[in-house]
C-alpha cells in the first residue's frame, strides 16, 4: 500500500523526488518481470485473443521498438511530438506479430532490456532537470516525460491482473500501489489540462492516492497519499486495488461492482467536478462508479464507465 509520504509541487508525481520515482518505477517493473516468469506463454489470457505471449511482448522492449525511444527523442528536442496520439491498437498488434513465434526466455530478456532502458532514463532526467519536465505527446495531451514514465506501471498493473489464467498468480502489492498512483496522476493532468477544479480521491484498503487540480500556486496538478479508513473528500471506493485497476480498465462492469459494494462512490457532488472530461477524451476509463452515477444525476442514459484509465491498450491482436 502507499506509503504516507508528501508529493507536492505543481507536476504530480513528476515533482517527486528524483530517487522516489526511480525507486518506484523499478520496483513496479521488476515485480511484473517476476511475475511474467511464471506464465505459461501459450495459454490464453483473460483478454480475448491474447496468449501470455502477446500480453507481454507489447509490454517489452525490442530492437524494433525499443523501450521510451521515441519519449526521449521528444524530450531532448529530436523529435517533434506526433500532431495525433498513436494509433495504440497499431502498435500492440504489430508487436505481437512480431514476436508470435517469442519464447519466454525471449520474453524475459526482452523485459530485461526494458528495464536497463528505463533505469538508464530516470538516469539522464536526474542528470537534466528540464528533461524531466520536458513536454511528450501523450494520449490525453502534453504531459511532462516523468509523468510518461509513472504511467508505465498502470500497463504493467493491469496486464499483470490479464496474466492470471496464465499461471502468474497475484501481482505483488508494490505494483498494485504503482498502477493506483499512475492513474490519480495521469487523471490529475487530465483534470488540470481542461481546468478542472477538483480533489479527488482513489481509495483502497490501505489508503489509496489522491489527486487535486490545480496544483501549487494556482498551476497544474498534485497526488497525494490517502490515509486508510473512510476518504474524507469526493472519492471512488474499492473493495481491493486490483478491482479499482479492473473497473479503471473496462476489465469489469460497473453496475455489477456497485451492486456488490465492491465499488462506493463518496460524495457525489464532488465527482461529479469530474464530469465534463468525459467530453474531451471519449471513452474515459475507470469512472465506471462516477460515470454511472453522473448518468442518474444528470439524466443521461448510457453512461457506462467512470475513473480513467487514460493508458489502456484495447484488447486487439
């Protein structure tokens, strides 16, 4: 769970300290390379088409498509931010033709490459502070290169959870926490970027992370620890962090969760500051407990999903 710490500054989790950061980003990767080295690479996910193999293999780095190449080439100014987000369904499904034929050493050593890639970029932005918080292109707009590199363990969370009926069994708790922070970050730059006034929170047992527009002085965005017990401000409830990653990621419906109470909504009034993102990113993730409720509320039928989940790859081969 996520320790009391305090993440200030007006960038999110881009204004921690460089250490924090790295120490977290790796610990999340590494705990999904152990679980990846128990999965039965031809059995099928919970993703429909997908084998262990393809969850993995687009999760990896490859000498076709090496690890946060095109981030830092963006960062350092060799390299334009695309006018549009990648075509992410693209991108997965050619790397997973790619490397269909990939055995799990393969795989492994391919997730190995990808952590020296990651270690040796939180070592040049520690190395380069305008590095860090240069602008990259990002599914949800321009947001700091640090900011992209936190977004990583949500994939990496998420797909772990796809991983199940492979033989990975439970993801550690440590990238769990990774995932659940990732998404209160990138939602706090999302709220931020539309200028959005709000303090919100995603709670789990435990604590959880919590996310407020604007940020320090009036400008961009902070997260923050939740101290377990009861949220005290507008927030989404689980029941475990795996079941708030699952709704995040459309893995699981949201009128069957908040029937069980596996999902509470806290203080509708204020999640509902939240609503108008669904205008600007179409298909918002995670808000399945808010977009539901925003639905009743407002009187607009067919609002299905709420909290999002602004990184998800859409599960085509």
């Amino acid at each position: 769970m996520s320790s009391i710490e305090i993440v200030s500054g007006p960038w999110g989790t881009a204004s921690m300290s460089a250490r924090t950061q790295r120490e977290r980003a790796l610990a999340a990767w590494d705990a999904f390379r152990d679980l990846a080295a128990r999965v039965d690479p031809n059995a099928p996910s919970r993703l429909p088409g997908w084998d262990g193999r393809a969850v993995i293999s687009h999760l990896a780095s490859w000498p076709d498509a090496p690890l946060l190449a095109r981030l830092l080439a963006e960062a350092s100014g060799r390299r334009a931010p695309d006018a549009a987000p990648m075509n992410q369904d693209d991108v997965n499904a050619h790397l997973v033709r790619a490397h269909r034929d990939a055995g799990l050493e393969d795989l492994l050593a391919a997730l190995d490459d990808g952590r020296r890639r990651l270690a040796a970029a939180f070592d040049a932005t520690a190395a380069d502070p305008e590095l860090a918080l240069a602008r990259t292109g990002s599914q949800v707009g321009p947001v700091p290169l640090l900011t992209q590199f936190g977004a990583i363990a949500y994939e990496l969370a998420v797909h772990a959870l796809d991983l199940a009926p492979c033989g990975a069994g439970e993801p550690a708790p440590e990238l769990l926490d990774a995932g659940v922070l990732a998404l209160a970050d990138i939602t706090g730059a999302l709220a931020a970027r539309h200028g959005v006034r709000t303090r919100t929170g995603l709670a789990v047992p435990g604590g959880g992370w919590g996310f407020a527009a604007p940020g320090t002085d009036g400008i961009g965005w902070e997260v923050f620890p939740l101290p377990p017990g009861r949220p005290n401000l507008p927030a989404v409830e689980a029941r475990t962090a795996a079941l708030l990653l699952d709704a995040s990621a459309g893995r699981r419906a949201a009128p069957a969760l908040l029937a069980r109470r596996d999902l509470k909504p806290h203080n509708l009034p204020g999640l509902l500051a939240l609503a108008p993102l669904l205008d600007h990113v179409p298909g918002l993730p995670g808000g399945p407990a808010l977009r539901l409720t925003a639905g009743a509320l407002t009187n607009v039928a067919k609002i299905t999903s709420l909290l999002p989940t602004l990184t998800r790859p859409r599960p085509h081969p």
